[in-house]
C-alpha cells in the first residue's frame, strides 16, 4: 500500500495533517521530498537590467498576470 500525506516537522517528529490508516506499531518507510519552492529553483536566473518602477510594473499589474490574464 502506497499513501503520500502532508506533514509538519516539528520537535523532532513528523505529525501528518490527517489520520493515516495504518496499525499501532506498523513498521512504514518513509520518502522525504520538502514542499516545492519555485522561487528558491529560479532565483536570479534572468537578470534584471531595467529600473525599479518598470519591474515593479511588471510585478504588480494584473494584466501581466499569467493566471489571471487580460
């Protein structure tokens, strides 16, 4: 049986974000993958050259939104 559940790490332990339907004492093998951090993978991969209140178009207006589009 294969599961993958969400956790937290905290005080030295993994507590799940909900039940797991395993037994009292079951002996399970774990696989870690920390949650993905897009910003972290793609930090300064395009250089910016421009001035602040450009970027700060590109960032802020809706319109360049990808998700929300025109």
């Amino acid at each position: 049986m294969a599961i993958t559940v969400e956790a937290t790490y905290e005080n030295g332990l993994l507590r799940p974000l909900q039940p797991l339907a395993l037994k009292e004492h079951q002996q399970v093998r774990l696989t870690i993958e920390a949650e993905d951090d897009p910003v972290g993978r793609t930090y300064g991969l395009i250089r910016w050259s421009g001035d602040l209140e450009t970027l700060d178009r590109f960032v802020m207006d809706p319109e360049l939104d990808p998700q929300e589009g025109p």
